[in-house]
C-alpha cells in the first residue's frame, strides 16, 4: 500500500541551527515527491518536488531535499533556520506525472528558538 | 503566484444542520479541485476530485451524500456538509490546479468546522 511516514511529530531547534525532516515512503511505482509547508491561516504551500534526474532539489526559502532510493527516503534539509520557518511541514507522495492523488505524511511541527 | 481562497475560514453550526463551504482560485481557472480532510495529528486526507462541470469522483469511505460537492464553474467549488453531525467536527481544506499551471496543486487556508 502507498503511504508516507514521517516519524518526527515535533521537532524544535534553535534558530540558526541546521535541520533535517525526515519522510519515508512506500510506493509501487516511481514516485513523485513533495514537501509542503503548512503556515497558520495558510494554505500549504509547495517547498519542492522531485520527479526524476538529479536526487538532490533545490527549493523555495533556503529547502531542500535528497531523494535516496535504496532508503525509500526524502529528507528536507536546511542548514540555518530562521524563525520564521516555524510551522508544520508535510512529505506527500504523488502519482505519474501530475499532482492528483497526494497521499500525505502526518506532519512534522517544527519549532524554532531565538 | 495562484491563490486559492475558502469561506467561511471557520464555522460553528449545529448537529443536524448542513453547512457550505466555498472554495475560489482568484487568479486562474482552476481545471480540477480537490477536497480534503484533515484530523488533529494526521494527515490530509483526500475526500474527492472534481473536474467543472463533472460529478466529483469520491474516495473510498467518503459518503457523497453527506459531502455533496459541486464544481458548478473554473473557479468555484462548494462543499456541502448535510446533516451535519459531531464526528464531521474536522479542518476541511480545498485545492485546486490548472493542468497550464504544470498541474501544481495550489491549496486553500482550511475551513474549520465545529458541530454542536
């Protein structure tokens, strides 16, 4: 069956620190890979998506991302949080070429310190 | 960038009542919208695709004749929560996308429901 696990339900770091989110998938098929953001009174909004070639995306905000395979994996990455990245964050797997049929992690809320 | 709005962002209605809620892309004609469900802790749950004009195409599990979705044009989609009860007491949270937009969902602030 296809899911995503996202194994941190909160995480807090101080702000400047580096921060890895972690995302494992099970998908039969190639998998489209997606990482939003989820601000309160905001819509989620798309940090990055991988599809294929380079493992390794680059994406909105100072994000990233590195697609491993053998680990069914999509960590996002951030090497200096700021405060304002404070909010809860989703790994969504998706189908073929397109975005229907996410199927969502349940969440990693991240806290930041000053 | 394409914005999705909803309305209202939160309500309170009694059990047994229903409840709309809508859903717009400001600034795009949105081809399909989606609805989803999302519990305290969990994941977005999708409830239903709708294409305009089209019948909305249900998950499994989902009671379309509680959750009557209409896609009535490009830009509107409504959500009707008919005989509304405690247990649909949930954030509901709408996207939509635009196959000339690369297909991106673009996702909706959340509607909060409360049923007394």
């Amino acid at each position: 069956a296809q899911s995503v696990t996202q194994p941190d339900i909160h995480i807090t770091v101080s702000e400047g620190a580096s921060l890895e989110l972690r995302c494992n998938y099970s998908y039969g098929a190639t998998p489209y890979l997606f990482w939003y953001v989820q601000s309160p009174g905001q819509g989620l909004q798309l940090l990055l998506k991988y599809f294929s070639g380079d493992t390794l995306v680059q994406g909105i905000k100072g994000f990233e991302a590195e697609f491993k395979r053998s680990q069914s994996s999509f960590n996002l990455r951030k090497p200096s949080v700021h405060w304002s990245d404070a909010a809860e964050y989703f790994c969504a797997v998706g189908a073929s070429y397109n975005t229907d049929k996410l199927i969502f992690g349940t969440g990693t809320r991240l806290q930041v310190f000053p | 960038g394409a914005v999705v709005s909803q309305h209202p962002s939160r309500v309170i209605c009694k059990s047994g009542t229903s409840v709309k809620i809508e859903c717009r892309s400001l600034d795009f004609q949105a081809t399909t919208m989606f609805w989803y469900r999302q519990f305290p802790k969990k994941s977005l749950m999708l409830m239903a695709t709708s294409n305009e004009g089209s019948k909305a195409t249900y998950e499994q599990g989902v009671e379309k004749d509680k959750f009557l979705i209409n896609h009535a044009s490009l830009t509107l989609s409504t959500l009707t929560v008919t005989s509304a009860h405690p247990e649909d007491s949930s954030f509901y949270i709408c996207s939509a996308s635009y196959r000339f937009l690369g297909d991106e969902q673009y996702f909706g602030p959340g509607t909060r429901l409360t049923v007394t």
